[in-house]
C-alpha cells in the first residue's frame, strides 16, 4: 500500500489513466445541491477542473469550447468519413458524504483481503466484486471521504482515449466529441447545454459502476411538492376548530403503499417515497420523488399522489396543493430508437473479448436529459463501486477495461 503522491511511480510506471485519476480526485469538485440551479457551477472547485481539463484537451490538440453553459467541450479531428460520435463525463462529486480534501490511497498489488482505512473497513464480504482484482490495483479514499470515481474515473477514461487517438494517428476514427459537465449530482448539469455543437446524434456517457454493465435505459422521474394550509389554534380550545397541516402531511405520507418504496422494490419495479417533511399545524410540506420505468406507470402513480392529496384534503379540512414535476425520462426509447449506438457498442465490446450485462438503472444519468433532444445515449460502466461513500473503491483495471472499449468504439471495431 503506498500513500499520497508519486504514488504511480510506484505502483504502474505506465499507467497515465491512473496518474490522470488520481490528479482530478486530488481537486476539490464537490457540488453543493443549496447552491445548484442559482449559481452554476455550484462550487467554485468545478471550474478549476474544468480549467485544467480544457488546458490539456488543448494540449492533446483538440478544438476547444468553454462558454457561458459551463460545459466543457472538446473536439478531435477525425482522419476518416463518418458520423461523429460524443463521449461524456461529469466532473463534480456528490456532498452526501465529505467530498473534498480527497487523499486517494493505492493499494497495489491488492492483497485479497478487506481493506482497513480510517474508521472504514471495506470487507470482502460486502464487496466480493473486490476478489476479481486481487493482485491488481485498487484505489480507495483515506476513509475521511468519497474517492470521487463517479466521476473522474469517467473523465480521466475520457481523457486518456483522447491522448492516445491524438498521438497514435494510425487509429482510424471519426470527429470525437467529447463533453464535461458540471453539477450532474445536483440534478442540474444539462440546464442548458450547447446542443447546436453537438453533431453527434449518439453521445456515449462514461458514468456507470461495476465492469461490464452498460445501462441502456433509466427510470422516469418527477419530483413533487404538497403544499398544505391548515389552521392552528390553542390547542386547549381546538375541539371542531383546528384543522392540522402537519398531521395532513403525514397522513399522505403514511398512506405511500409500503410495498412500493425504494425499500421494498429492485430490478425494474416502480416506487414512491417521501423524501422531507416539515412543518406545524398551521402550515406544513411534503417532498416526493415517483419513479417508474414505463411512462404511464409514472403518470398512474402521480394520479394516486393527486388522489391521496384530495383524500386527506378531506379528512382533515385542511387546503392541499399538489405540484409534480418530470424530473427525467427513460432514455430506452431514444437509445432503441438509434440502433447503430448499440451495434457500436457491442461489436467494440466483443473485439476486445468483453462480455458485457446490458441493464435498466434504477436512477438517472445524462443521457435522461439528451434523450430529450433526440441523442442516444448509452451510460458504459467505470469500474467504480460504492460510490457516494466512505467506502467507494474503483480497481485499476476495470478502469483499463472501460478505456479499451472506449477507444474500440472510437475505432468502429467491427
Ligand atoms: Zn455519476
């Protein structure tokens, strides 16, 4: 186990992908949800990594953006005809768990057993994927925060296909355009977002988890907020006269059916859940999120949400308004509706021996948002595990493996 910097000098005289992983973790991106949708970036520490990114996608010589959209954009030339193709990567980290001051720890060659680091024990257990890297490299934070694999492994894989197309010219490949974003873990990264740069009508996002697994689809998503008025009085004295808000909100809460919680659901079922609460007699507030693969299983559970609302509207005499938003949409349709995005992706995968586990994430990425526009936008994994957590570790080599299909979908492998 070797500690802070030169570290890769000591683990991999080669590997540039792990010198440029652990260069981004050791800048401080984490985004701060209070602030995203005023400010953009959200943090300060976002653009400093942006700034350098855009110096060496200059360096790599790429055509470079950087504009009041506060996305990065590069762009290399291609040496063949073709469509070109996008690449993206967020460059914050999420704030559940500290996310600045990361120390990345290299554990190399990895011994196989749980990883002990400050006040965080990473057992084999929990994590039997770790096994497969035994006697490889695996990178974890000191313990005080997260690593930041999701995303900097995805940039740093992005980063370094890049240097390679740009210093091997022997590699065929189209226009390559790729782009970084901020605030992803906000909810806010594609805001705006220059799309009349976008010529690529697939844009492949490199921001998904174990090796092998490439999401080809996602939830839908709205958010809603229940406004709730009621009207408080001396308790003494509220016998047929108190009509309570806070108890109307609990009541919606309580009345979510159990059996379609995040808790109690996996794989590609749907849920509700109640996310924050607050208030008093006189006034109170509930915040939801829906999630449902299908479309109009999403609008059949927003139609429950509404019913509830009314029921307890009812009961307990008080005023309730219901507002739901879409968050997100499935980007199935729009990945299916572009079969070329797919047939890249496994012709690259199977060139380079790759088995790969196509899935529906339970969450949303990106390419929920680019759908919208029309953009296919398969997420490949990075190799990162437990992410948005103390214990979040990424191995060496399933971020190698993430970066050989990149370049091989460069290619056009056949
Ligand atoms: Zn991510």
């Amino acid at each position: 186990m070797f500690k802070g910097s030169p570290v890769w000098h000591n683990v991999s005289m080669e590997s540039t992908l792990l010198g440029r992983f652990l260069r981004y973790v050791s800048i401080d991106t984490m985004s701060d949800s209070r602030m995203a949708g005023s400010i953009r970036p959200s943090t300060p520490g976002q653009k400093v990594l942006m700034q350098m990114l855009r110096t060496e996608l200059e360096d790599i010589g790429c055509t470079v953006h950087y504009g009041p959209e506060e996305v990065l954009q590069g762009c290399l030339a291609g040496n063949i005809d073709g469509e070109a193709i996008a690449f993206m990567a967020h460059v914050d980290t999420a704030d559940d768990v500290p996310g600045n001051g990361v120390v990345p720890i290299v554990h190399s060659p990895y011994d196989g057993k749980d990883i002990v680091l400050d006040g965080v024990v990473i057992k084999t257990d929990d994590n039997p994927d770790l096994l497969r890297y035994r006697g490889g490299t695996v990178i974890t934070s000191s313990g005080n925060t997260l690593l930041g694999s999701d995303d900097k492994a995805g940039v740093a894989i992005i980063m370094e296909m890049l240097s390679i197309l740009s210093s091997d010219k022997s590699i065929p490949h189209p226009d390559i355009e790729v782009y970084f974003t901020p605030d992803e873990e906000t909810g806010h990264s594609l805001d705006v977002f220059p799309y009349d740069l976008m010529k690529a009508s697939v844009c492949y996002t490199v921001d998904g988890t174990e090796e092998g697994v490439i999401d080809i689809g996602c939830f839908n998503a709205s958010a809603a907020t229940i406004k709730i008025q009621g009207h408080a009085v001396h308790p003494g004295e509220a016998r047929g006269v108190m009509r309570n808000a806070l108890q109307t909100a609990a009541f919606i809460a309580q009345a979510l059916p159990r059996t379609e919680s995040p808790e109690a659901t996996s794989g590609e079922e749907g849920f509700y859940a109640a996310m924050s609460i607050s208030g008093t007699a006189e006034m109170a507030e509930l915040s939801l999120i829906l999630r449902d693969f299908e479309k109009s299983g999403l609008r059949h559970r927003e139609e429950v949400l509404r019913n509830i609302s009314e029921s307890a509207a009812m009961i307990y005499g008080t005023e309730v308004e219901c507002m739901i938003e879409e968050s997100y949409c499935n980007f199935r349709d729009t990945v299916a509706s572009h079969p070329y995005a797919m047939k890249r992706l496994r012709n690259a995968a199977s060139s380079i021996g790759l088995g790969i586990k196509e899935q529906m994430v339970r969450g949303g990425t990106d390419g929920a948002h680019l759908a919208s526009h029309g953009i296919a936008s398969p997420d490949i994994f990075t190799g990162g595990h437990n992410l948005h957590s103390l214990s979040e570790w990424v191995a060496l080599e399933s971020m190698e493996k993430s970066l050989e299909l990149v370049l091989a979908i460069a290619r056009g492998d056949e």
